[in-house]
C-alpha cells in the first residue's frame, strides 16, 4: 500500500508537471514578448521577493507535516483534528502578518528592485494585488494532511487545474495590456481556486472543523510538540529559500532586472526537471515517516538507499539531454540572445543532480522527526552559498550566483548529511555516496562523448529536438537501470509494478 500511494503520488506529480510544463512553455514567450524584457524580468524579481513571506510562517509547513505523518500512522483521529484546529490558527495569523509586511514592502519595492520611473507605480500596484493571495494561505494545513496522508495525487491534480489557468489568464491579461498587475492577478486567481478545492475535499471529513478552529481550546501539549518542530524547520526552510531564491536578488541588484529574464530562461527546463526529481522525495517521505513511526528500521534504510538510487537513475536521464540540447531548445523557444552559454548550463545541470538527492536525504530526517540535526548543515549552507553567490557574480558575472550554489553543495551537505546519516540511522554512506560517484562518472563520459560527436548539434525544429532528447534520454535511462540498479531491486520493483498492474486491473474489472 505505501508503494501504491508514493507510486500515485509521484505519476500524478509527474503528469501534473508535464501539463503545467506544456501550457507553461507555449504561453511563456508570448507573455515575455508582450511584457518586455524589463517588466518581465521585474515581475520574476518581485516574486522572488515574495516568496521570502514564507519564511513567516516559522516552519509551520514542515512541522504539521512531521505531526500529521505520526497521527495518520497511530490512527489518531481526534489528534489529527485537534493538530488541524492549531494549524489553521497559526496560518490564520500568518496570513495577516504577510499581508501587513507586504503593504510594507510595496512603498519601498523599487529600492529592491531597480526599475524605470514609468514602471515604479506597476511594480507597488503588483505588490499590493499578489498580497490577496496570502489569504488563501489559511488552507495550507489541508494540503500538508493531504500530503502526510500520501494523497497527495489531489494536489496534483488541482496543481495541474492551475497552472493551466494561470497560464492562459497572464496570457490574455498580457495581451490585453494589463502589463505585469496582469501577472498577480492570475497568480491569485489560480491561487483562490486551488485552495477551494482542498478545502472542499477535507472539511466535510472534519464536521464542526471551522466552529472549533474558533472557540476550542487545545491542550498546550500540543503547541509545544508543534514548536519543537517548527524553530529547526523554520531554520532549514530560511536556509533552503536563501539558497534557492536569492539567485534572482543578486542578479537584479548586481547586475540589473534585465539579464533577470535570461537567467530564468536558460534554466528553466533545468528547473522544471529539478523541481520534478525532487518531487520524488516528496512523494515518498509519508511512506518513510511510516516505516520509522513504525519501528521498521530495517526496512527504513533499505527504502532510502533504494529511492537515492532510482532518483539518480531518473536525474541523469533526464538532466543529459537537456545540458546537450539546451541551447537548441532556447534558440527555438525565446531566440538566441536569452541563452547564456553551455557552462552556465553545465553548472546549472551539476546543480539539478544534486539537489534531488540532497533533499531525499534532508526529507528523511522531516519524516523521522530529527530535522533539528540538519539546522547546522544548512545554516552554514546558507551563508556560504550566499557569500560565494555575490563573489562569483562581482568577478564572473551572470554565472556567478549558479557556481557560488554548486560549490556549497559540494563542500557542505554531500558530506555532512551522510555523516548524520550514519550516525542517527546507521545508513553507511557508502550505500549513498557510491551510485552519486558512479552517476557523475558515467554522466561525465556520456556528455564528454556527445560534445564531441555531431548528435549535440544544433536542432533546427522542435521535432527533431524532441525526437533526440527522447531517443537520448531513453537509451540512457535502459543503461544506468542495468547498471545504477541492483539486482534485487530491480526484482523487488518488478514484483511493486505486477501487483500495482493486478489491482489497477480489478478495479477496472469491478468498475
């Protein structure tokens, strides 16, 4: 059952992010001709910025996470109810608070952001329309007892429901000439609806949710377990976000909001394939959680290693063909002069291998309960990452914030955490480390002989490309299943599969 569950999860998110990638890349270069190169690269700066209202939730994301995961284990349904009541108290307050930051934030945006005079009053006038959707933040505790519950295949779908009218509303409003106050609106009104659907799924579970979310008093003992949760998640997500986002700060302040809309473009297929891989942690975490709630130790580490493996089987599958035929898939998509080169495609490919993995490992101490061990790493994480971000930048330029994160991953969290590993869980880093090195190798001989051969060459339509890439990507994933994954396992994954296939086929027979 738990394989089942993280099966869905992970070919729901997959579909989902197949359709959001489709709807998403045939809209893109319509928007950005529309907006400018300015406002668009604006706009993309001003998210940024936005997203770090997160970071006031404190944590309480993760930690709900870590209690649902434990109570949906045990079956505990009166604490699952009273642990919703405390979530959608504290979201409510955090929702207030972002909102009250953010009008804040709007009268001094174009300080963050350097624009021209003509653009200042948009930029205030987008800040102060995106602010709407921190409402909608209230129903994060459903989306995180969804996820715990490992039916997370919901979200998904009404991911997927999202993007495609987010995407064709900043479609029509940037054609209309609503500029980018056009963007944060469909950003809010996909939002909206997003929200609505969770919260239409779980409330009629819940009779009386909202009344005593209102007046019930709940038992101190549970704000203190949520507070010994949330102060470590709250330091590894302002850590993760300042690794992640502040790419997009230091490129607008350094060196101007214009090269903000090439240093998304060149990246994004790498991200859209980054964001993907790790979403299988994400997709198996509630089934780890369960494992170790469980007292199944054993049969925790073995997942882990087994689940590192095939992430890294998927990743270089994946990520090879994009790094040999990125600049031909930028070339067809935006035009030539938004790429910015293969080694800023080569750092960024480096940096969508490894951060799949690191964040299988950093979700495997969330679904323990031990994310507390991991603040150092990732603290220390954060500030070099930063610090090296803004040198490399000032001395390289536009590759600069994308070589100062690669680094940090490599001298801190590739050798801290299987340490940690081994030291809480007995995993011997050997079982992890080892597939990593043996997929940089093969990886490195592969692109090596591909750069050198005519198949990289330039694509000259979008059905060659995607023939190349596929036929590419196929015979590189059939290789590294052979030689990546271990015979057992390959065994073990067979046997998952045939029992998936007989239970997908008597419910088709029942229906």
């Amino acid at each position: 059952m738990r394989f089942q569950r993280s099966f869905y999860s992970l070919f729901s998110r997959t579909a989902q992010t197949m359709l959001a990638l489709a709807v998403g890349f045939l809209i893109t270069p319509f928007v950005f001709r529309f907006l400018g190169q300015e406002r668009f690269g604006a706009y993309k700066a001003l998210t940024t910025y936005l997203d770090y209202f997160y970071l006031l939730e404190f944590g309480a994301y993760g930690s709900l996470l870590a209690l649902f995961s434990k109570s949906i284990a045990t079956r505990n349904r009166e604490n699952q109810r009273r642990e919703l009541i405390l979530g959608l108290r504290w979201y409510t307050r955090i929702a207030a608070i972002c909102i009250l930051a953010g009008l804040g934030f709007s009268f001094f945006s174009h300080y963050f952001i350097p624009v021209s005079l003509e653009l200042r009053q948009d930029l205030r006038a987008t800040c102060i329309i995106s602010l709407i959707g921190f409402i909608f933040i209230t129903a994060q505790p459903f989306r995180a007892f969804l996820e715990a519950e490992q039916k997370s295949y919901h979200i998904h779908l009404y991911l997927a429901a999202q993007a495609i009218l987010v995407s064709l509303s900043s479609y029509l409003f940037s054609k209309n000439g609503w500029g980018i106050r056009g963007q944060a609106v469909a950003m809010v009104f996909g939002g909206t609806l997003f929200y609505l659907a969770i919260c239409a799924i779980l409330l009629p579970q819940f009779p009386g949710l909202i009344r005593s979310t209102i007046f019930e008093r709940i038992p101190r003992s549970f704000h203190i377990k949520l507070w010994n949760l949330q102060w470590p998640t709250f330091l590894n997500d302002l850590s993760g976000r300042i690794c992640l986002l502040t790419d997009n700060i230091v490129v607008s302040i350094l060196l101007g909001p214009k090269w903000i809309a090439p240093f998304f473009l060149t990246q994004r297929l790498m991200s859209v394939a980054e964001s993907q891989l790790q979403g299988v942690g994400a997709s198996t975490w509630a089934a780890l959680g369960e494992l170790y709630a469980t007292d199944q130790h054993e049969t925790f580490r073995s997942r882990l290693v087994e689940v590192t493996r095939m992430t890294l089987l998927f990743s270089i599958s994946v990520i090879i063909p994009i790094c040999t035929f990125n600049s031909s898939f930028i070339r067809l998509w935006v035009g030539a002069d938004q790429y910015l080169g293969d080694f800023f495609t080569l750092i960024v490919g480096f940096n969508a291998l490894l951060l799949p993995i690191l964040s299988i490992w950093g979700w495997a101490f969330v679904a323990a309960g031990k994310s507390a061990i991991l603040v150092p790493v990732f603290l220390s994480q954060a500030v070099m990452n930063l610090t090296l971000s803004i040198y490399f930048t000032t001395r390289i330029g536009i590759s600069g914030p994308v070589l100062g994160t690669l680094l940090t991953y490599i001298a801190i969290p590739l050798f801290a955490i299987p340490y940690l590993m081994k030291k809480h869980f007995k995993v011997s880093p050997v079982s992890i480390l080892r597939p990593l090195a043996e997929t940089l190798i093969a990886g490195a001989c592969v692109s090596a002989v591909l750069y050198e051969s005519d198949f990289n060459r330039i694509a000259s339509h979008w059905m060659e490309l995607l023939l190349k890439m596929g036929l590419l990507g196929g015979i590189i994933f059939i290789l590294g299943f052979f030689t990546l994954i271990r015979t057992h396992e390959r065994s073990l994954l067979a046997e998952r599969f045939k029992s998936l296939a007989k239970k997908g086929g008597e419910y088709l027979g029942k229906k």
